[in-house]
C-alpha cells in the first residue's frame, strides 16, 4: 500500500554576537546571529530533519557531520537541496511541510514570504511551505533570548516502494 509519510525535525542554535542572522536561507537584520558548524539556520536544518525522517533517513548530523570540513560554513539551503534531491531520487513526492519557529526576537513575520522564496530555490514549491514564528513568552532558553528554536513537519507520499 502507498501511504502518506510524516517526519518531525527540531533545532535550535544559541545567538552570538558577530554573526550574522539567517533563518530560512535570507539574512535577517538583527545585533546578533546563531552560532553553528554551518550558518547557524536552523529553520532549514528542523526542514531537512524532518524531511529525512519522512523517508526514514539518518538525521542531518549523519548525513552532513561537523567533523567534515566540506559542510564546514556551508549555506544550509545547499544542504537542504541536496535532501530535496535525495528525496525525490528515492521517488518521495512532498507534498507539505509545517514549521514553528520558536523566538522572543527579532520579530520575524515581514519575513516569512521571502524565507519562503529562498526555500522554494532549494527545491520546495513555496505553496507547501507553512512557517509561523511565535515567542515563548518569556519562558525557558528562547523567552530568555538566548536562541532560537524550530519545529518542522513534513508529508510526503512515496511514489514506488
Ligand atoms: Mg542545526
């Protein structure tokens, strides 16, 4: 039977200053960005998790270890194309993917249609791609400012098995 697979990706980074801040594949001003091997963009590493556990793959850190230093400073939407690809040469269909992006500040909404555009370059069609930031209401790691942190979904249909 073909069914329908879903995938749950986190991430979280820690902001620090002289970096700066990308979410989604733009740049995003604020005083402060998100430390990481990578960019730091873990709207699009909660995507790419949630991606690969849809088609039941090892998780981002398998596939892109911090170890290698050809992931080393890598844009994130490369890495989450690469997935894209991998995805659809095992013959899975995605069909939507979700996200909450969990952050006290900055205020990320104006955003969002860009974000979108940068991801739809990585392969997702921008009418898939649902992403709604919300504080934490100054609770825990994100209310104190101290990061940011992102929940992703994604469906995905595989066409042969
Ligand atoms: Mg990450």
């Amino acid at each position: 039977m073909q069914g329908l697979r879903i995938g749950i990706g986190y991430d979280s980074h820690r902001f620090t200053e002289g970096r700066k801040l990308i979410l989604g594949g733009i740049e995003i001003p604020f005083s402060k960005g998100l430390l990481g091997h990578s960019d730091g963009d873990c709207l699009s590493h909660a995507i790419i998790d949630s991606l690969l556990g849809a088609a039941g793959m090892p998780n981002i850190g398998q596939l892109f270890p911090d170890t290698d230093s050809q992931w080393k400073d890598a844009k994130s939407t490369e890495l989450l194309k690469y997935v894209v690809n991998e995805l659809n040469k095992k013959g899975f269909r995605l069909l939507w993917i979700d996200s909450v992006i969990i952050a006290e500040e900055p205020r990320l909404n104006p955003y969002i249609p860009a974000m979108k555009k940068a991801l739809s370059e990585a392969g997702i069609p921008e009418e898939i791609i649902n992403i709604k930031p919300k504080t934490n209401e100054g609770m825990g790691f994100t209310g104190r400012k101290e990061g940011i942190a992102v929940i992703a979904t994604s469906l995905v249909q595989p066409q042969k098995e």
